[in-house]
C-alpha cells in the first residue's frame, strides 16, 4: 500500500508545516483552505505570513477551498481545531472517496467529552483513522529541523503506509497501535501546559514545574487507561515528549496562555490579543466533564479549568493542591 496523495485540511501553522513536510516528502499534495481570501493570499504569495512565516511553499503544493477535491485523496490530515472536528466530519461524509483520515489536532469536544477518534468513529465511520501527534513546533519542523511524531492506529497497513509516506530528511514518523493513548496524551498535555506557565508566571520555581510535569503525567495515565489506552504510551513521544516540549517552553501556545495567567492578566485579555487557538482551554473544561463523569482524579486539570473560569483563584488552586492528602506515588 501506498500514500502519494495527502490533502491537509486547514491552513493554520500546523496545518501548512505538514503540507510542506508532505510535499518535500514527495506527495502529492492539496492544502484545503477554508477562507477563500487566505486561499488566494496563499496562491499569490506562496508563503502563510499569517500563521508560518518566512517559509515559502513549493508551487507544487496545491491551494483549494472546495472540500469535495480535497477529499480525492490517499489521506486527509485534519488540521483545524478540535473544536471544529464534529462539524468536519458531518460535512465530510457524504463526499468521503475512501481515503485514511489522520487527526493531528489535539482536543477532547467540549460539549461531549468525546475524543476526536469517537466523533470519526460515529460521524465519519467510512474512514479508516490514525492519530498523528507527538512534540513538533510547526515552525521548527518546516525549516526542516529534527522531528519525530508518532502515527497510531488499529490498522498497521495503514501506519506503515503514512510513515514511508511523511518521512523525510529529519522528519521521523513512528509507529503505535495505541491510538486512543496518543490522543489522550496529545489533548491534554495543553491544559499541562497551562498549568506550567501558572507555575512560571507565578514565580513558583523549576521545581514546581518538573514536580507537575510528573503528577500531570500520572493524571493523563489514569484517563488513557479507563478509555482504553496503555500507560506506556505516555513514556513515548505522544506522551512525555510532546509534554516535555510544550511545558517548558514560552513557545507554547498554551505555557504563554498560562504564564501570563500567572503574571495577573484576564483570560478575555490574552485571547483577544491572539489570532492562534490555545486548545488547552476548551479542553481543561472538556477534560473535566469526561473525568467526573467516568470517575478518574485529575486534580491538576480540575484546577485549570477553574483558574480558567475565575483567574483570581489561582492562589487558592495552589494551596488546595499542595495541601491534598500525602500518598505513594505508585
């Protein structure tokens, strides 16, 4: 089996990296646009200076706003919000033409508390689905620097497919077959990450931060396993790697979101003064509900999301976590 033809849905930063990766990759490859003013800018220009500047796109790479020619594909990599994913599928369904769908976002549906591989499996069941996820600054990847991904699904043709498909040069796909671990893991390293920019912004020090990073790591583990997934999927770079990445570095959509929480600012504030999605927000409250309802502590999540509703907690959220009960760590 072979993947020449990938179409990315989504001209966000992400989006346009992994049309140039697939490209240099050697794919034929469509970028789906929704904003047919982004699509002709990107036609004219042949750069997104919006979302991924200074990285020029090959005038191989195909520009497009119907949705229909976007779906004549071997593969169909979402990458709009998670958000936005329901709406996708239902659109989609009817002009579906067998391709794989590959989820790059990382979110949990707010409304729902479904992930993204049970909103296909439900909207959008004539698509075979992998998840693509793992630590990938989308501007560090396009220019070509070192990047390992993982690609998991419950079809190993299909991951074996999409990894000689994408890989090129330093960009280096590895294969899992546990899907739903890979995606709880991507989904809720932001709303981590959030939580270590608090920690920073607060001035609370590096040791806070690596102690959260750990705890929240125990966190993702327990939901991964009562949806189904294995805890040492979050060993690999879904799980630890893409943390790592994005809890320590002010690079972060979500680590800044939540440092200048830290710093005093309003939510409202820092959201109006940005054109990138945080998808740690809507995922802290989506992640919650799906938590409760299942009966898994998440007390670092939890904590996030009501930091998020009310900012002035933040002082109150720190004490309560740092005056729970004292247990083993295993």
């Amino acid at each position: 089996m072979t993947m020449q033809r990938i179409s990315v849905i989504g001209a966000g930063a992400w989006g346009t990296a992994l049309g140039v990766l697939a490209q240099r990759a050697g794919c034929e490859t469509l970028l789906w646009v929704r904003r047919a003013e982004q699509a002709a800018e990107l036609a004219r220009d042949r750069e997104n200076t919006t979302y991924l500047p200074g990285i020029a796109l090959d005038p191989a790479i195909r520009i497009e706003t119907d949705l229909g020619c976007a779906l004549d594909a071997d593969a169909v990599l979402y990458a709009q919000p998670a958000q936005h994913f329901r709406g996708f599928c239902h659109k989609a369904a009817p002009l579906w033409k067998g391709a794989a769908l590959v989820i790059t976002a990382k979110g949990i549906e707010c409304e729902t508390g479904a992930l993204l591989n049970e909103i296909a499996a439900e909207a959008l069941a004539a698509a075979p689905t992998i998840i693509l996820s793992g630590p990938s600054f989308a501007a560090e990847a396009a220019r070509g620097l070192p990047t390992a991904v993982a690609l998991a699904g419950d079809r190993p043709d299909l991951v074996e497919a999409l990894m000689n498909a994408l890989a090129h040069g330093a960009f280096r796909p590895y294969g899992s077959d546990d899907p739903i671990g890979v995606e709880v893991a991507g989904a809720i390293k932001n709303v981590l990450a959030i939580a270590c920019g608090i920690v920073v912004g607060r001035g609370l020090g590096e040791n806070a931060r690596a102690a959260l990073i750990t705890r929240g790591t125990a966190e993702v583990a327990r939901l991964a396993l009562a949806k189904g997934g294995r805890a040492e999927t979050l060993m690999g770079l879904a799980g630890i790697g893409d943390l790592i990445l994005t809890a320590t570095s002010l690079k972060s959509r979500n680590t800044s979101l939540g440092f200048d929480l830290g710093q005093g600012k309003l939510l409202a504030d820092i959201l109006a003064s940005r054109r990138s999605i945080a998808e740690g927000v809507t995922t802290a409250a989506a992640v919650s509900t799906l938590a409760a309802r299942i009966g898994v502590d998440m007390p670092i999540s939890f904590a996030v999301n009501r930091i998020l509703k009310d900012a002035s907690s933040i002082d109150d959220e720190i004490r309560g976590l740092l005056s729970r009960p004292l247990k083993h760590e295993s």
